[in-house]
C-alpha cells in the first residue's frame, strides 16, 4: 500500500508510515519425501524437527530454515540453524553430543538501499533507524559475513564498481 496511513501495534503504539510492504509468509518446498521421510511432513507442509534438528525417527537426517517447523523464518537463524546441523553432524561422526536449537530474539532488518531502512531489535522499544541498520546489514547486505564463512575473499571496492 502507498500512502500514509497508521497502525496500532498490540502494546497500543502508533505508527504512521507511507508505504506498507504486505507479507504472506512461507511455502515450503517438501513434497520430496518418500516413504519414512514423508512422515515427518506436517499438513502445511513444512517437516518437524528435533530440538537437535533431526526428523523424528531419523537420526541421520536434518532439516533447517524455512522448510523446518522452526520459526520464525529469517534468513539470519537459517544460517545459526546450519551452524549447528554441521557441528550435530560432525557430533555424531565423532560420537560426540548433539547440541539444541536455542531460539534468539525476534528481530528485523528492513533496508532501503545502502544507507536506508529501519529495524526492530531485540530488547528496543523504539523503530532503530537507518543509520543502525546500515551498520548491521544494508551497507554490504552481510555479504563480508558469508565470504568469511565460505572462505572465499570479500569483494573490493574496485569489485563492487565492475558488478
């Protein structure tokens, strides 16, 4: 929606804004469970998990991020989510203990180009601004954080200029 309008928050806050980005939520891709693996599919589609992120009944297998019951669905918990599939894998390899998904504090990030956005962080009860969501996340969109993470070199300036 364009145009400004306001809303109530639950707490009673009121917020007026101009554009209004409406979100449906997640479809999950799961339809490619076969046999066993099909039962740890719910109705809507998305597969339970374990505290440890193992389907019921199948210690061997994992799911995580949108597709998982976990929620809420954000790109940032599918990556801790990973984290710790990988060292549960590498537990179980080396016969080591599980560890459990320990849910964080719900926050969003909303940018609006490199230097704009607003966001809703954890333990705040005002809309932090655009200078601390570029801090956080749209002046590189977090991609240092995933280079580092994959080994690979974060881009240069001169790199940035030639995409």
């Amino acid at each position: 929606m364009l145009g400004t309008f306001t809303v109530s928050t639950k707490a009673g806050t009121e917020i007026t804004a101009d554009l209004w980005f409406r979100c449906y939520g997640v479809t999950p891709q799961s339809d490619y469970l076969r046999g066993d693996l099909a039962t740890a599919r719910t109705q809507d589609g998305f597969i339970q998990v374990t505290p440890t992120l193992q389907l019921p009944g199948h210690p061997n297998m994992f799911a995580l991020g949108d597709v998982s019951t976990l929620t809420p669905k954000m790109a940032g918990r599918a990556r801790r989510q990973a984290q710790l599939v990988a060292d549960n894998i590498r537990a179980l390899i080396e016969g080591g203990q599980l560890q459990t998904h320990e849910p964080s504090p719900d926050a969003i990030l909303v940018t609006f180009g490199p230097d704009g956005g607003a966001a809703q962080l954890p333990g705040q009860d005002e809309i932090a601004g655009a200078e601390t969501v570029a801090q956080f996340k749209s002046r590189d969109m977090m991609v240092d954080r995933y280079a580092d993470m994959f080994r690979i070199p974060p881009p240069t300036e001169q790199s940035k200029k030639v995409g």
